[in-house]
C-alpha cells in the first residue's frame, strides 16, 4: 500500500498540464478595433524568417510528372503565421484585448497539439501603441444564476480612438440610482448623470456650465449671462450682501419687502409710480434742495400730528394771514 501511494505521488509530479506555452511570438498585423484574433509569427518555430512580418499569405504552384503520360500541377497557400485569440492572463476584468501593433512581442500559447492558439502581450511595447480602447467591468451580482451584463455590473471605457472616458454604474443590487460620467474630450464636453434626472454639465466649446435637478430647480453659467429656476424659493443668507451693476429691475407679481433698522437710499434722480403710496412712521423727514410734486386728477393725503415745512408748521394747527384777518386751522 506504501509503494502504491508512493508511486501515485511521483506520477502526480511529473504530470504537467496539457496547456502549454508555444513560442515566444511577434505580431504580424495590427489588431483590428474590438476583434481579438491577431496573426502572429511563432519565432521559436521560425527563427529563420527574415524581411518584414505581414499576415500576408503567399500563393504557390507545384508542378511535376505522375506517370510517364500524365502532369500534375497544385496550387498551395502557406504563411509564416498563425491565428490566435487573445486569452486574458491575470486580466480577469478586462474586456477588450490591447490594441497591439504589428512588431510587438507577445506570447503563444497551446493546449496539447490543438490547431488551436492563443496570445497575450509579453513585454512593454507601449513605445509600439498608437490609439487604444479599453473596458474593465466589475460584477455587480449576487446569484448564481444571474448573468454579468453592462446592465448589472460597474464598467469603465476609456477610449483614444472614441476620445472618450466613461465610468457606469448599475442599481440592481439596492443602489438607489445610476450614475454616468463622461468625459468628451473629442466635443469638449463633461456631464454627470443619474436615471432619476439630475444633471451636471460642463461644455467647454460653448463656455457653459449648467445644473438641473428632478425637480426643475436650473443655474446656468452661459457665456456672460447667469440664468437661474427655482418653483418655490431661492434663499441666501450671508454677513454682507453687494450688488454693483448699471441697470437693475425688480418685478413682484404679489409683493415686495425690506426689513431692517436703517435703511438708506441715495440716487440723482429718484420716481415712484404707482395707484397709491402709503407712508407710516414714528418721524418722516426730507430733505431737498429743490423739489416738485405734481397730481392729476387726484390728491395727496397727509396724517400726521404735525407737519412742517421749512420750520413752518403747515399740520392741523396751521393758519395763514389774509386781507380779512387770520385764517381758520385746517379742518
């Protein structure tokens, strides 16, 4: 019984796997955008091939005598390539092969004798890469049964060919909402998304940075305008408050108020319009250097338990004297 398993543990370490490293290998063409077989030359099996490498493959005519009356002619098509498919090794998350370029070293690899090859990139040709696409996905699943699709996983793609960068997110496992950022830099855009309607956006190309949210609620930095929404209300609160501009309008549908201890108000020129004016105060005083008031067809009310003008008392108690004598008080 010793013996036995002594020999099942030596046959256990001398057994190796079926699959197998082939060759050290060269590409012979760039790889196509979101393919994954490549033509590659196996060095080790063809260490005497010379000039440049291309996936081209070469046609051929045999010709010779296979009897005394009869000739033979073939026709045969060979490569110093082979087709492989690119397998991910320690890249379990990747999605898209490199975008190697012919002349870039990699790897082959075989299982048993199969007609079967596969590649993956061997060295750091980056000196090699021109534009290049990739996609890393992240399961976001929980079941067994449950499929690992871009609508139930994390994913990001960043893209040279697209000039694109995009980070997604999925809401299947609990999340309470999804989010997509992109950065355009091919249309000078960035955005920040979720699926229940918020949004933020900066374009470069046409110098504007906007907000929205699900409710409605807008601020927009267009160009040299600032526009903004509120349904409700907008609230700022803050120790000093300072409007400089050269024009300014208020327009209240309803009503409009100030309150505050001391409020002062200095301008050249200074009108109201409106239906009526009412003035109510402890103490009222103005003072001008000139002043003019006109009315049409209405009049103009005071109340008051004095009023002066000029030190001159012109309220209830007020008289003038006239050609007949004193007048009477104001009544």
């Amino acid at each position: 019984m010793l013996e036995q398993k002594n020999n099942n543990a030596a046959d256990a370490q001398t057994k190796s796997s079926g699959f197998r490293l082939y060759s050290i290998g060269i590409a012979a063409a760039n790889l196509e955008l979101n393919s994954i077989d490549l033509e590659v030359t196996p060095t080790e099996d063809m260490p005497m091939v010379d000039g440049e490498l291309t996936s081209n493959v070469k046609e051929s005519t045999t010709k010779g005598k296979e009897t005394e009356k009869s000739n033979y002619s073939v026709n045969t098509k060979s490569t110093v390539t082979v087709t492989a498919s690119w397998l991910p090794i320690f890249k379990s998350n990747r999605l898209t092969a490199p975008n190697v370029r012919r002349g870039e070293k990699l790897i082959l690899m075989r299982f048993s004798d199969a007609d079967k090859y596969y590649w993956d990139t061997f060295s750091d040709d980056a000196h090699l890469r021109k534009l290049e696409t990739v996609i890393y996905n992240y399961s976001n699943t929980r079941k067994e049964e449950e499929k690992n699709t871009p609508d139930k996983s994390y994913w990001m793609e960043i893209s040279t060919h697209k000039k694109l960068i995009h980070l997604h997110t999925s809401k299947n496992d609990g999340e309470h909402c999804v989010y997509d950022i992109q950065v355009d830099t091919k249309n000078g855009q960035v955005v920040i998304i979720d699926d229940i309607g918020n949004f933020i956006s900066l374009n470069s190309r046409d110098t504007n940075i906007s907000m929205k949210n699900a409710d409605g609620t807008f601020l927009e930095l267009n160009r040299n305008s600032i526009n903004g929404y509120a349904s409700d209300s907008i609230n700022f609160e803050t120790n000093n408050f300072n409007i400089k501009c050269n024009s300014y309008s208020q327009n209240a549908g309803s009503s409009s108020s100030i309150d505050a201890p001391n409020i002062s108000h200095s301008s050249s020129n200074h009108s109201i319009s409106s239906t009526n004016v009412g003035v109510s105060a402890s103490s009222t005083s103005f003072n001008s250097g000139g002043s003019s008031m006109s009315m049409g067809g209405g009049g103009i009310g005071v109340n008051s338990n004095s009023f002066t003008h000029n030190g001159n008392n012109v309220g209830d108690s007020h008289t003038h004297t006239g050609v007949h004598g004193e007048t009477s008080p104001p009544h």
